[in-house]
C-alpha cells in the first residue's frame, strides 16, 4: 500500500490547522492597537454613534445605559417596580421597596465597573488609559489576550478572544472590609448583532462561594424616549398600602403558579405589618379575587415541615423586603388565572 498521498494530505492538513489558528492573532499587536480593535468590534461605527440610549433585561433587572456612563436597573413586572439601582461615576443609590440608601464597597464599585461596561457597548472604551497590556496568554486549549486595571480598589481582567476581539470573559478581584477574598467572574456568551450593535447574547456569573447564576439578555431596545431626568429619579411603584388595627390592605406586585404552588407577592414589608399588629403564627385572613382564605402567619422562614403541600401561609421573601402568600394546592389554578400586577389585596387578623 503506498501510504504516501495520506502522508501529504495530513501534512497538508495540520499546516493549514496552523495556519488557520495563527490567522486569529497577532502575536506582535500593541496594547493600543488590541483595545481599538476591540472598540471597533461593537459594531457598525454610524449606527452605534446614533445610539442616545438602550436598554435589556437580564435576571431580574432590567438595564438602561447611558453611552454617557450612567445606568438605572430596575426589578419588578410592569407596571410594578420593586427597586431602582442609579450608578454613576460618584456614586450609587438604591431604592428598595420605599427604603433608599446608597450602596458602599465593593457591591458599589462592581456596580461602577459593570456601568463602564455596558455604557461603553461592552468594550474597554471606558478603560481606555487604565489598561496593562499581559499579551497573549494560554488557557488550556484556548489562547486569549489579557489586559488589567485598577478601578476604585477592585483589580479588573478582561480576556479577548482573539478571533474578533471581543471581550469573553471579566473578572473583578478584591477583598471585603473583613479582609476576606472577593472574586466575580463574569463569562459572556455570544455577541449577537442588535440594531449593528454586537451585544454577549448572555453571561454567566460565578463567585467564590456562591453557585453560578446564567443571565440572557432580551427585549434589546434602542432610543428609548426617557425624561430628561430618568437617570437620577429613584421612583419605584409598589402601589399602595393601607393599614389599621389588625387589618392590612395593598396589591399584588408579582405572581406564579407552578406544579401546584401558588405564590403570590405582596407590597406589605415588615415595617408594615408591625404598625397593624401582627404577631408570629397569628391566623389570618386573606382577601383576592372575591375568595376569603385562611392563612398562617410567619414573621420569619418557617422550618420545612411547615413548607409542603397543603400550606397555606404568608412568611417573608428570601432576601427581599417583602411578604409572600402560599397557596400549595392545585385548586388555587382558577385564582392564578384571574391574578394581574397590582391587583388589590387585603389580610386581616381572624
């Protein structure tokens, strides 16, 4: 067997694999060079310079930037809003549920950075000048370019594929006031071309300690018309809340059925439930829809065995400033189908 003509094409194939694989980079390429590069790979230059604004959703939040540098998220379901996030350069505001603050360490400077970010159209526009140039580094079979900074007291690593230039992956390095160790990684998915804007179609984050959360953008929109203001008001809509002796009245700000579990958010906080005199395991009666149902009162999370099938409770939202009403049985399916965002409710002791 004449084994030559195999040797060839293989030959043949692995230069061309080499060929092909060196094509995507440049050895050589500056530091300047490699951020223009990545700057030009947001898209269609005239159709990003007509961009006044845009906004996505995400998670939970949905994001309005600013090419300025400003951006607001909000959380909620139309035309609910449970919390506004504003992040500018100086500072970053928060509006939770009536509650406003300001947010301060590191959850504040990662804000900033993400800001910088997305305002840049998710390239190193706003890093430009800020940036160590690491060159080409290996990350098992993938080769990528690195670059760092130092912004606020966070140490910034954004990895370039260098195919297109664009940014796959961001990590944000630090340590908490109690010394502890700080690291975010942000990997995006990816970029797709919206309105010639090149945008990572999702990311995905992981911390140390925590699970890894996916984040698909969608409802990509472009010039919204936003009031002239809308980056610096701190409005939510919750609805309203009434209260009196033993009796509490509000809407609905969010609800889901799923796999015989209804559950149904409240605009009522702790705060309120305090000044109309609710005590832990107190029975209550809960009013929606026409229908009068009976529930149980936690102040806190119940253990487990209180959370099964059959329940019937009000007990806080994890995390959030809110209560929840659970209705575990599949005969609350008609009521789910009848619910709308800020629908009138009221609980009342029995």
């Amino acid at each position: 067997m004449n084994f030559r003509p195999l040797t060839i094409y293989i030959s043949t194939f692995i230069f061309l694999s080499i060929l092909v694989a060196t094509s995507f980079y440049q050895p050589g390429i500056s530091k300047e060079e490699l951020v223009n590069k990545n700057i030009e790979a947001a898209g269609n230059s005239e159709q990003v310079a007509k961009i006044k604004n845009f906004s996505f959703k995400a998670g939970p939040k949905t994001y309005f930037i600013s090419p300025t540098g400003a951006m607001k998220m909000t959380t909620g379901k139309q035309p609910a809003i449970t919390e506004v996030i504003l992040v500018t350069d100086e500072e970053v505001k928060i509006n939770s549920f009536g509650h406003i603050g300001q947010l301060q360490g590191l959850q504040k400077e990662t804000y900033q950075v993400w800001a910088k970010l997305a305002s840049g159209f998710f390239t190193l526009k706003n890093f430009k000048g800020k940036l160590n140039f690491q060159g080409l580094k290996s990350f098992g079979p993938k080769k990528l370019y690195v670059l760092t900074s130092k912004i606020y007291n966070l140490e910034v690593n954004f990895f370039l594929k260098p195919e297109n230039y664009q940014i796959e992956r961001m990590v944000l390095k630090g340590f908490d006031a109690q010394g502890d160790k700080y690291e975010v990684n942000y990997d995006f998915g990816p970029y797709q071309s919206e309105n010639g804007l090149n945008l990572p179609s999702s990311w995905f984050k992981s911390q140390i300690g925590t699970r890894g959360t996916l984040h698909q953008l969608s409802e990509v929109k472009f010039n919204l018309h936003l009031a002239s203001d809308f980056f610096t008001k701190l409005e939510i809509n919750l609805g309203q809340v009434k209260l009196s002796e033993g009796v509490l009245r509000g809407n609905i700000i969010d609800f889901n059925f799923q796999r015989g579990l209804l559950i149904i958010n409240t605009n009522w906080t702790k705060q309120s439930l305090l000044q109309a005199g609710f005590k832990n395991k107190d029975k209550l009666i809960f009013s929606v829809s026409g229908l009068n149902i009976e529930l149980d009162f936690y102040d806190s999370r119940p253990s487990r065995d209180v959370l099964k099938a059959g329940a019937k409770l009000m007990i806080p939202d994890r995390g959030q400033n809110n209560y929840l009403i659970l209705l575990w049985s599949q005969e609350f399916q008609p009521l789910a189908d009848k619910l709308e965002i800020l629908s009138p409710v009221q609980v009342k002791k029995k």
